[in-house]
C-alpha cells in the first residue's frame, strides 16, 4: 500500500487522512519488527554445524531482507507525511521532482512476485506468458531476458514507473502518484 492509496482509502470512507496514515504505521511497524525478529532468528541459524540448516535460514533470511525493504520505505514515506516534510497531493495537481525520485526508489518487489536465485531476483516477466522466470530485478530494474524492451525511452529494462505505465496503462504523473 502506498501513501497515496491510504489517503485515497481513508477520504472515500470518511476518515481523518493523518489519522490513518497513522495506524497504518502502526500496523508497519509491527510487522517491521516481525520480519526483524525472524532475520535475527535466521541469521543465528547460520551460525549452527548442520550444512542444511545453514543453507535453509540463509534462504529465510533473504526472504524476509526482501519482505522487510518495502514495509521500511512506506514507513518513511508515512512518516514524512505525518511529520509534514510532504503534503499529500491530489489527482490533477503538479508532481515535483522529489515525488519522482521516491517513485523510482520505491521497491519492485511490491509491484511483482519475485523469488530470490542467488545474489539476484528472478520473476516472470509481466509482458509477455511466462511458464517459468525469465527476466530479474537488479538495482530496481526489471530486466527481461526472452527479449523484451521497454516503448518509452529506448529503455533495456522497467523502472517502477515505466512498469506501472506499460503494465497498467498509467499516465506518468498518475505513476508516480501511485508509487507515493
């Protein structure tokens, strides 16, 4: 969920925008501390003997490191929007520059399914039927590797916003405004 759709959820059914931006946080940093919780449990189980036991929680881990990064940057985002380093802007109004650099930053790994393959992530790739993965994200880039290429900017692979405007036929500013 991003910041953009918590205001948007909160104004259709009547309810104070900071208020819940608010519990919404309070719901993140539950879970934040969750996912936390499990890192070190697994980061433990990488100290024991058993090569098994070693290899499963270094595959939890990841895991969970993957599950974590997004739930930190909405948190921020909800933070900075409660502590007014940012209004929330409605559809219509003009974007600025810091609106695009955190929807470009904003992590891949919420938008699509990702599995971790060594050091790199591997997914299907959305624009085209996928049996098996065949493009990965590297530094919140989608790459396929079948072949594909982003329409807009002669791109060799999607950033978030350019997957959200050629996967769901966004405009640009109604990209980014989502990707708050």
């Amino acid at each position: 969920m991003t910041l953009y759709s918590t205001l948007q959820a909160a104004e259709e059914i009547g309810v104070d925008p900071r208020r819940a931006a608010l519990l919404r946080l309070r719901f993140l940093q539950d879970e934040i501390l969750e996912r936390e919780g499990e890192i070190r449990y697994y980061k433990y189980l990488q100290g024991k003997n058993s090569k098994y036991v070693r290899q499963s929680a270094e595959v939890f881990t990841l895991i969970y490191q993957q599950e974590l990064a997004p739930l930190k940057v909405e948190a921020q985002t909800l933070l900075d929007f409660l502590n007014g380093k940012f209004k929330s802007k409605k559809p219509g109004e003009e974007i600025s520059s810091e609106m695009i650099e955190r929807a470009r930053k904003y992590p891949l790994s919420v938008l699509i399914d990702q599995q971790p393959k060594g050091l790199s992530m591997v997914v299907c790739c959305p624009f085209h039927k996928d049996k098996g993965p065949s493009a990965s994200v590297k530094n919140n880039v989608l790459f396929c590797f079948a072949g594909c290429r982003p329409e807009k900017e002669s791109r060799k692979g999607w950033d978030p916003i350019l997957l959200l405007m050629e996967r769901d036929g966004m405009s640009f500013p109604a990209a980014v405004r989502a990707l708050q």
